[in-house]
C-alpha cells in the first residue's frame, strides 16, 4: 500500500499534536522540542499514521548507523520523500526530513534543533547536503538517508518511491 505524501512546510497543527507531544517517546522522555530527533521520530509518525518502532532513540548521530544494522534495506545515499537525512559532526549529529525534491538536485528539508530558538523550521539544501549551520561544524558530513517504511507517493509529480531500494 501507498501513502499519499503531503509536505509538511510550515507548523500549523504540530502544537499539542499525539506525534510530537503525547505519543511521541522523546517527549515523553523529557527531551520534547525544539529537538531534531523528538522532530524527525514525530514526523515519521505523522507521515505513516504509526510510530515508527524501526527508528533508534539515541543522539541523531547514532541513528544512521543504529539503521545500517536494523534495516539495512532502507538506508541509502539518496534523498527520497519522507527519508530521514542523517548528518554526522563530532559533538553531535542532527536529523531532518526530506519535504521536497526539486530538479536541480536539491531538497527541502523540515528540522528541529536542540537548543533552537523555534521548534520548527525549513531549509533548501543542495548536494552533499550538509545544511549551512552544520559546514563549520568539527567534522561534519551527511552519513545517509534512512527511508520510510512505506511506498510515498508524491502527487506533485506522480512519483513513487519505493521503500526497498536502497542506493
């Protein structure tokens, strides 16, 4: 089955919502927004319809790797809707998530960040990917994307991206 993909570009409705409050296992745990792993795990979540149970609890450094060795399968280099960019730098790491794909290779990405003044922003990154507050970072790099679970269908451009293919 495939899910329908709507682009999340602003806040409207994240405020109290079950997928970023309530039902959300960082909130839950004290570590609520502005945070970028509470974002991306409530995005999922809101995306799907069902917490994402395949995606690590740890600091967003440690959920490339975290997937590499649960679901391989859906991990890769490219962005696809929906995906989790992972983005690694020696204090930390950061997670966002793929809104949109333009044809000139970039991607908006909607994130949070631990010690943010907003809880909620968008960024236009272009390849590696690497988002401009991240480059002065002490050894910063995109490690992958981590790919839903679903097939996403982007009605925009009548586009499905298939959850099994990695690359």
């Amino acid at each position: 089955m495939a899910i329908t993909f709507t682009p999340r570009l602003d806040d409207s409705g994240m405020k109290n919502s079950v997928y970023w409050y309530s039902g959300n296992l960082f909130s839950q745990s004290g570590y609520g927004l502005p945070n970028c792993t509470t974002y991306a795990w409530g995005r999922q979540y809101e995306i799907l319809g069902k917490p994402p149970t395949w995606l690590g609890l740890g600091n967003a450094k440690e959920w490339y790797p975290y997937a590499q060795d649960v679901t391989p399968q859906l991990c890769g280099k490219t962005p696809k809707l929906g995906a989790i960019l992972c983005t690694y730098y020696s204090v930390g790491g950061h997670v966002a998530v793929v809104e949109q794909i333009n044809e000139d290779r970039s991607i908006v990405v909607s994130q949070s960040g631990y010690g943010s003044k907003t809880y909620f922003w968008t960024e236009t990154l272009y390849p590696p990917y690497l988002a401009s507050w991240a480059k002065d970072r002490e050894g910063a790099y995109v490690q992958g994307f981590i790919y839903l679970t679903e097939d996403i269908v982007d009605p925009t451009q009548g586009v499905t991206f298939k959850r099994w293919t990695s690359n």
